[in-house]
C-alpha cells in the first residue's frame, strides 16, 4: 500500500509555473447539466420557513456534534428546514442568491438522503434538488438500519439517527473549468455546505455529526449514483 497517495496528490494539484501556463479552462462547458436519478416519486418540501432572528455569535458558541441521539425521530419539516436553508436558491432583494459560496459557481455538490425512522417518509434513498426544493425518491431498497452502521465503518451512534446525508459530487463540473486543481475545491464547497448544516442542526436544536469515513463503493451503489458523481461527506442527523 501506498501511503504517500496524499502527497502525490497534493503535489500534483499544487499551482507552479507550469499550471499558470496550462489554463484547464478554455474549453470547459459552461452550462451546468443537471444529473440525473431515477426517481419513484416527488416529495415537495416545506417552504413556510420561520425567519426568527437568532444571534450568530450564539448558534456559533452552542455548535457542536452530537453522538448520543435518542430514538425520538426528526420530522419532514425540520429536514426540509435544514435541507434548504444549507444549500439552496433564493430570490432575494431582486436577485438569485444561493446559500453557498462554490468556485467558479460550477456547484459540484449532490445531496442524497438515507432515511432510517423519519416517519413521513418511506425509508429508502432519496436525492435533494436543491434548485427545486424537493425530494426525489430514488430507491426503495429494503435496508437495515445494520447495513447503514455497516456503510459507516460500524460507528454504534448511527443506530438512533433520523437519517444519514450525503454530500456527493460530481468532481467534472469543477475540474472541466480547473483542470485537477480543481478536486481541491470540490472539496472546499463542501466543506460550505457542512458548516450550514451544522448551524441551521444548532439553530433547530437537531443534532448532527459529520462522517468521513465510510465504504465509498457500497454507499455509491446504494445511492444509485451517476457513474461521474462519488459520496466524500456525510451527516447524521436526529434529536
């Protein structure tokens, strides 16, 4: 095993004389193709959101991962709360604002949920389309809640968790404008979108841990993913 991939990885994305030369993005596409799923059913979200005026400061100091979930599940609305506020489109002040910063706006992020006991929905697979605001329902998959502690490395807090969100991407919408470079910042706007879940987690008092560790081509395959598009951050959420 090679145990030096990072830094052959990072060297190679590292900016130099030659990389300043080479300019990935001449030919990119700059419209941005939707992926996409083969979905079983619709599920509109909640968009009668609460605007109450929390102090960031304060969701800020009371942010942290919660492990000790209890069986009490989430509901759909608190999820489409989180879901929508994390990572969407509004318009706002005359203008399409999103929730999110991404580089080059190219937004290479896929959200996926694994439902476990969020009793409004069916448990299975669902994809978030965050332009929409719904929830499509990609695969009914009969699913323990052992096979997703399996997924997840056999970590023992998955068990009590309302459900699992996937942060998946589709690393060739940002290369094709970046060339590898841009696999860093796939990663960047990520780690954006994780922050908002875990903030809007604090604000609703749900609680979220992130999960970096996982069996990537087993959750790719239970998420019926694109062939270009790879699980790389997930969450679990629950009371």
């Amino acid at each position: 095993m090679n145990n030096n991939i990072w830094r052959t990885f990072h060297k190679h994305t590292s900016i130099s004389d030659f990389y300043l030369d080479y300019d990935p993005s001449a030919n990119y596409e700059k419209e941005i193709k939707e992926n996409y799923y083969n979905s079983k059913e619709i599920i509109y979200l909640n968009q009668d959101i609460n605007h109450t005026k929390d102090d960031l400061k304060d969701v800020l100091l009371k942010r942290k991962s919660k492990r000790d979930f209890d069986n009490n599940s989430i509901h759909l609305k608190e999820l489409s709360d989180l879901l929508i506020w994390a990572y969407s489109t509004f318009d706002y002040n005359s203008s399409l604002n999103n929730t999110v910063p991404s580089a080059g706006a190219r937004y290479p992020i896929e959200i996926h949920i694994i439902n476990n006991s969020i009793k409004e929905l069916e448990k299975g697979v669902y994809h978030y389309n965050r332009k929409k605001k719904y929830l499509e329902y990609t695969n009914d998959i009969e699913m323990t809640i052992d096979d997703i502690v399996n997924y997840c490395l056999n970590q023992p807090f998955i068990y009590n968790t309302s459900a699992i969100i996937c942060l998946c991407a589709d690393f060739n919408r940002t290369i094709s404008k970046y060339g590898d470079r841009g696999y860093r910042y796939v990663f960047i706007d990520a780690g954006h979108i994780g922050q908002n879940l875990y903030l809007m987690a604090t604000k609703n008092k749900i609680g979220i841990v992130g999960i970096g560790g996982f069996k990537d081509e087993k959750l790719k395959s239970v998420l019926r993913l694109p062939i270009n598009e790879y699980p790389i951050y997930l969450f679990a959420i629950g009371k």
